[in-house]
C-alpha cells in the first residue's frame, strides 16, 4: 500500500472501504515501506502534530500493517531504475512499486502517478479512485 491509500483509511476519505477490506481480510498480506510510512508520518506533522503523527502509525499497525525496509543493493538499484522509467513517479511511489515488485504484491493506490506503468505490467495495481 502507498502511502495515499493509507492516508484514506486513516481519514476515511473515498476508497478508505478497499484499503479497510484489505486491511481487515486475514488473507491478505498488507505491506508498506519505510519510505511510504515516512510520508503517512510527515502528513501527521505536518497537518497537526508529534502525537498525531505516532497514533496513525499505531492505528496502521493495529490493523495488521505490516512495515518493510528493504534497502539492499538490488532493490535500491530496482527503485532507481523505476525513477527513470515512463511516467515521472516520484521516488517515494518508486519504494512502494519495487516492493510489490519484489514481493510478487498488488500495489494498492489512488495515485495517478502509476497511469504511466500499468502498462509497463511490472506488477497488478489496484486503484481506488
């Protein structure tokens, strides 16, 4: 999941009922980067503050959010390689596509940043919008 799908649980914004399903389904495996939850943790310092900030990281985890930080050499090397790839995604979306990619996942996102790789077919993505 990238971090604007989790940002519409947390704030029950459209599409927040695909990411709770998923997030409640004991089936399903959600994963997130370090990166992705870096970006949910700077939105809650950003909009309020510290506390704010570690409660949505908490409330993510009670959910069943599990957190990834692959940073070895061949998945930095795959999240450059996504940066120059069509569609100008930024490199945080690069973290979150790399390790669907590794994972052999489904990307969860809103972001129309991903339009450009759907057809690239690197990894199913379910959008919300």
């Amino acid at each position: 999941m990238d971090a604007n799908a989790l940002l519409a649980s947390l704030r029950g914004e459209s599409g927040a009922d695909i990411t709770d399903g998923l997030l409640a389904d004991p089936n399903v495996e959600c994963i997130s980067h370090s990166i992705n939850l870096c970006e949910v943790y700077y939105d809650g310092l950003r909009g309020q503050d510290h506390t704010a900030a570690e409660k949505a990281l908490a409330v993510l985890s009670a959910l069943g959010l599990k957190e990834r930080s692959d940073m070895d050499r061949d998945f930095w090397q795959l999240v450059g390689q996504l940066k120059v790839s069509p569609g100008k995604i930024s490199l945080a979306d690069c973290f979150v596509l790399a390790l669907a990619i590794r994972t052999g996942g489904t990307l969860v996102t809103a972001d129309h940043e991903f339009d450009a790789i759907v057809p690239l077919s690197l990894c199913p993505i379910l959008f919300f919008r």
